[in-house]
C-alpha cells in the first residue's frame, strides 16, 4: 500500500477540515467538489474507503499519534 509522508497526511487533513467548516457555511459547489478530491486522496493514501476511515488512519499515522510514538521528542 502507498504510505504518504506525515507531512502530507497532516496537510490533507487540515484543508478538509478547513473545506467542512466553509461548506457548513456557505455550501458552494466549488468548496464541495474540492472536499469531493481530498476525501478520494485521502481513501487511496489511508486504504479506506470512506472519508471518516480515512481522517481516523490519516490522523493515527501523524507524528505523536500513538502514545509510544517518541518522534515529538527533542534530543
């Protein structure tokens, strides 16, 4: 399976969460079909096949995710 870098995981992550808040307040066509693009990139990088699944595997595979992950730490 394809692994994205954290870095683009957590980037996909956010513009959806950015695009919800403004299809919540606006609904525009453009917004929604922009959401319609990340969800697809973000089934095909997690393996999942719906957005829910997929923000839960995107935001589990950030760094500092899991409570072993020690890659937040500084030397």
């Amino acid at each position: 399976m394809l692994m994205a870098h954290p870095a683009v995981l957590r980037n996909l992550v956010e513009q959806y969460d950015t695009l919800r808040i403004l299809q919540a307040e606006n609904g525009a066509a453009e917004v929604q079909q922009r959401m319609d693009d990340i969800a697809y990139t973000l089934c095909v990088v997690t393996g999942t096949r719906d957005i829910d699944a997929a923000l839960i595997a995107a935001r589990h595979r950030l760094p500092g995710a899991r409570p072993e992950d020690d890659s937040l730490l500084t030397a």
